[in-house]
C-alpha cells in the first residue's frame, strides 16, 4: 500500500512539472541514461549543464512530492 501511494504521489508530482523538469527526471530516473545522452536529448551544451538541470528538476519534484504528501 505505501509503495502504491509513493508511485502515485510520484506520477501526480511528476505531472505537475514543467515539461523540460519532466524530461530531465524521466531520462535519468526512469531511464538511467548517462549525462552525455541526457545533455544530447535535452540540448544542453554540456554534461554539466545537464547534471545542473537533472539535479533542479529532482529538487522541483521532491518539494512537489512533499506538498502531496
């Protein structure tokens, strides 16, 4: 049961994102790729700047989180 609410807490936090967050977690959470393929798929100029963009969306979502919760 708690693990079904804190996917459900996830997937609505998730939602709420701006799309550019969405897609910064999906691709490092969910997918598990590497900053170099996350920099190409966000076009970010470099892997820095994609683990800076991971690492903010991570934050927007875990405060989200803690707002559903």
């Amino acid at each position: 049961m708690i693990g079904r609410e804190a996917l459900e807490r996830y997937e609505e936090s998730l939602a709420r994102l701006r799309p550019e967050d969405r897609d910064a977690v999906q691709l490092k959470v969910e997918l598990g790729l590497p900053y170099p393929e996350i920099a190409r798929e966000l076009g970010k100029p470099t892997t820095t700047a994609a683990r800076m963009a991971v690492s903010r969306a991570l934050v927007r979502l875990a405060l989200e989180m803690r707002r559903r919760a």
